[in-house]
C-alpha cells in the first residue's frame, strides 16, 4: 500500500486559507484552514493507483485529475493540515483496495416455479376481494 508518506513533498501542495463561519476576530485575522491539491497526472505515483484514484466518484476530485481537499475543522493550522493529509491518504487507501468481483447467481427452476405460484394465489386472493356481479 503506497501512503501519503512516500509521495515527495513537492507534489503535495498546501495553502492556508481563512476559514469562514463562526469564531470571532480569529475568524478574521488568522489562516488556519488549509487548502489541498494534488495533481494526479503529474504524481509519482505508479499506474494502476492513478487509474485507481481516477475511477472513483468523489467530489473532491476534479474533472482534469486534480484531487482538493479543503480542511478547516480545528482552530490550528498544523491541524488542518494533518487532517487534510490524513483525508488524502484515505482516497489512496480507497484507490488501492481490491473489490471481488461478484459472482452472478441463478435460480433454481423450483425456486422460480414456486414464486409464480406466489403471485398467481396472491392475485387470486385479490380478485376474490371484488364485489360480486359489478361488471365495469
């Protein structure tokens, strides 16, 4: 499993930004939300992780291959940028797991037969319910 931790600093970018939303003057004066970029194209990342990363459905990754991830949940920059990494290292994560492919499955005739036979007395017990002799 490749990890954020060997991906080369220089390929990683991240800015400090305001953070929006409540907490007064702080809110104002000091960056501590982060901002995330990742270029997939252009990582060292081998192959089969890009194509990986590029076949999942996630907001956070653009239509030209740039993942973005914007982390502002702490008061501290180290903070957000720790939990902007982690978030990074849960989509490689994400990108490398395997899925099995699932394997299709048939019914048995008598499985089928006796679910017609179901539905044939379930509609049967619904037309009895009908009043008698109203023919519209």
């Amino acid at each position: 499993m490749i990890g954020v931790h060997e991906i080369p600093d220089h390929e990683i970018e991240v800015t400090a930004i305001r953070a929006s939303g409540p907490g007064g003057q702080n809110v104002n004066k000091v960056a501590s939300a982060v901002h995330l970029r990742f270029d997939i194209g252009k990582s060292s990342l081998p192959d089969e992780v890009k194509t990986g990363l590029l076949k999942l459905t996630d907001q956070r990754i653009t239509a030209d291959g740039i993942i973005v991830i914007k982390a502002r949940q702490f008061r501290s920059q180290e903070k957000n940028r720790a939990d902007a990494l982690q978030r990074l290292e849960s989509l490689l994560v994400k990108a490398q797991t395997v899925r099995e492919v699932r394997q299709k499955t048939r019914l048995s005739k008598a499985k089928k037969k006796r679910r017609m036979d179901d539905k044939r007395r379930h509609g049967h017990q619904k037309q009895m319910r009908k009043p008698v002799g109203l023919d519209n």
